[in-house]
C-alpha cells in the first residue's frame, strides 16, 4: 500500500538535491522550475496511483520516467535554460537511495515488530509502530539520546539531516520543546538505538 509518507519522503529527495545544486559552485544552478515539475508530476501519481493495483516497484519505475520525461521537456524549452545532466542524475542516485533505505527500513521493523517496552514507556499504537520517518533538523544533526531526558548521556553517534530512521517507541511523556509539548521517540538508526524529540522528525 502507497502512503502519503513515501510520497512525503519522495519530495524532500527532490528538495536535497535541488538544495546541493544550488549550493554547489561548480555546477550551474538549475531553474527551479525543473524541480517544481517534477513534484507535480509526483502529484499526479500520487493521486492516481491510489486507486490502480501497482506495487512499489511500479512507484519507482514512474519516478525515474518522470525524471526523464523532465530532462526532456527541460531540454526542448528554450524559455527555461538547460539544467546541467548531473541535475538529473543526482535524483535518479537518491530515488534509488530512497527506495533501499526504505526497503531495509520495512524488513528491519517486520524482523523486530516482538520488540518489548517497559518502565515509563507506552506501547506505540499499531498505526505508529514500526514508521519510518526522515529527520528535519534543519541541515544540523540530531543526538541520540540513551534516555527519554534532555540530561541523558548521548551516543558518540549524530544523525544527519534528511536520514531515513525507524521509530520503535513513543514515550509516555512529553516535554517543552521550542514551545510545543512533544514526546520522545526510540529510534533505530544505522544499527543504533536511542531517543530523540519528536519534533525533529517527518512523517506526511
């Protein structure tokens, strides 16, 4: 079954790369109109593709089309300039990515979908057990904490921004963060346990 989470995680690939085109000096920027096509295109699947009896695999296949069909459709508008073909090569790379991450991400949670919660901590609901969710800590990283508390020591380890991870938990309660009240999340990331606010992860 397709999510909206997929298609969520499917546009903030395409944000990554337009970001690091923009960043990189050594390649021309990229009209932001070539990204913004792209994700209307992932629109239209989105809204379709709901209703049709396709597998994931069909997803990815339509993604790298309308990659394709953009570089085109880039290629033979003259009102927009040419957009440099590592453009199009950077996000069939990080479809590709994508689609492993999430592919190890969905066999990881089935393999440990036993896994036990004690002490202070709830069980997740089955809607939430199990998610993957893609960070947003706004191009820094986040650390991971060995408890549910802001004063817990934390792993050597630091996320980066836009990784795929697997929440395994929620905590039972929450803290002030930034003004919202937000619960902990256990999370496993590269092999990795540990906590990390809520807010700083992606789901829709």
């Amino acid at each position: 079954m397709f999510t909206n989470q997929i298609f969520s995680l499917i546009k903030n690939v395409i944000d990554k790369v337009q970001e690091s085109n923009e960043k990189d000096q050594n390649v021309k920027t990229a009209d932001a109109s070539v990204f913004e096509e792209i994700k209307k295109k992932v629109d239209t699947t989105q809204s379709k593709i709901q209703s049709k009896a396709k597998t994931r695999a069909d997803l990815y296949d339509e993604l790298r089309n309308h990659i394709d069909n953009t570089r085109v459709e880039n290629r033979n508008n003259p009102e927009v300039e040419t957009a440099d073909a590592s453009v199009f090569e950077n996000l069939m790379k990080e479809i590709e990515e994508l689609k492993k991450k999430v592919e190890t991400q969905e066999a990881s949670s089935e393999a440990q979908v036993g896994d036990v919660v004690s002490g202070s901590v709830a069980h997740a609901e089955a809607a939430e057990a199990g998610q993957v969710a893609m960070t947003n800590s706004f191009g820094g990283s986040i650390r991971l904490r060995l408890k549910p508390d802001m004063g817990s020591p934390v792993n050597v380890i630091r996320i980066p921004d836009n990784s795929l991870l697997r929440v395994i938990e929620y905590s039972e309660h929450k803290i002030n963060l930034d003004g919202k009240e937000v619960r902990w999340a256990r999370i496993e990331f590269d092999g990795q346990r540990g906590w990390v606010p809520e807010s700083y992860l992606n789901f829709n």
